[in-house]
C-alpha cells in the first residue's frame, strides 16, 4: 500500500494520539523517511502555527471531524514552505486511534497570490517626473520601485514616438 500512496502528490501522514509520526507515503520537503518517524508532527510546522494546530487536533479529537489547515513548515533547512491541508480522526472499532493528516505544498501557489496581489493595488505616480511615491511615503524613481516590486530588472529603450519627437527618427528608421 505504500508504493501506490507514494506517487500521490498530496503527503499522507498517520499521527498516534500523542502526535508521533508513524507512518508517511513520503518525507516532507528537506526531511528523510527516517527522520519523519517517531517525531512529533509538530516539530515540522512553524513556531507561530503550534499553538493553533495543537488547538485544532484538539478540536478533531473531542468532535471527530475534519479540520482544515494552512500553516507554515520548514524543510529541515531553515527554509519555509506552505502546505494545505487536514485533518481527520482515525477510528478503529469506535475508538480514536490518532489522525490522519492530508497536505499538500502549496508555496508555489502562495508565492504567485503574494505577486499578484502587490501588483493589483494602486500606485501613486508623479504626472510630471513618473516617480513612485512608496508604501512609506517616499518618492523613487520608477526603475527603482519596479525592481523593488517585481524582483525583476528593467531595461530601458526608446519607443517609436519618442525617437520621432525627440531624435528626429522617423518609423523606417526605427524598424517600427
């Protein structure tokens, strides 16, 4: 049964009512089989998130229903990741024997709703100068703010009708 759970995307992890891991189709991002066992599941997720998922498997376990999750981990490498996911009761013969955690990573996903969103709001630009007035009030060059923003670099050119208005270029000259 593990072979076929482990080419699933999602992670599936058994917890005990103690919150060890003891069974996982595969190692979570930066980790070994070995060193996912028999720790606490805990352990893997990110100190501001503890006391919420420890509230939540709380809540699973007087209710016995799933719970949903979004929490921070880290790879064993101080690096951060986001995982979706739940977490279900896992009852054998009308007792709670642990829980049964579903996650997927989704950094990817957050990374681009993070870009996305500092791209939609407005941006406050000069009429004049086109300079960027920041989120602290400064004002810096466009090229500035656009790096700072996109974690891309800006190149620059001159478009058609500048070159005409202010090189005296016409479009056959311009390749336009």
């Amino acid at each position: 049964m593990a072979y076929v759970l482990a080419g699933l995307e999602d992670m599936i992890i058994v917890v005990d009512l103690s919150r060890i891991v003891r069974f996982t189709n595969r190692p979570g991002e930066g980790y070994t089989m070995e060193e996912m066992l028999g720790r606490d599941i805990l352990e893997f997720v990110g100190p501001a998130f503890r006391d919420a998922q420890v509230e939540m498997i709380e809540r699973v376990r007087a209710s016995r229903t799933r719970e949903s999750f979004e929490v921070s981990v880290s790879d064993g490498h101080g690096r951060e990741h986001w995982h979706r996911g739940t977490v279900s009761p896992l009852v054998k013969v009308d007792r709670l024997a642990g829980y049964i955690v579903v996650t997927r990573n989704i950094t990817a996903q957050r990374i681009a709703e993070e870009e996305a969103r500092s791209l939609r709001r407005l941006v406050p630009i000069c009429s004049w100068c086109k300079n960027i007035r920041s989120d602290e009030g400064f004002w810096e060059e466009l090229e500035v703010y656009l790096e700072a923003e996109t974690r891309g670099s800006v190149t620059h050119g001159v478009c058609p009708d500048c070159a005409a208005k202010h090189l005296g270029v016409g479009d056959e000259e311009t390749g336009s």
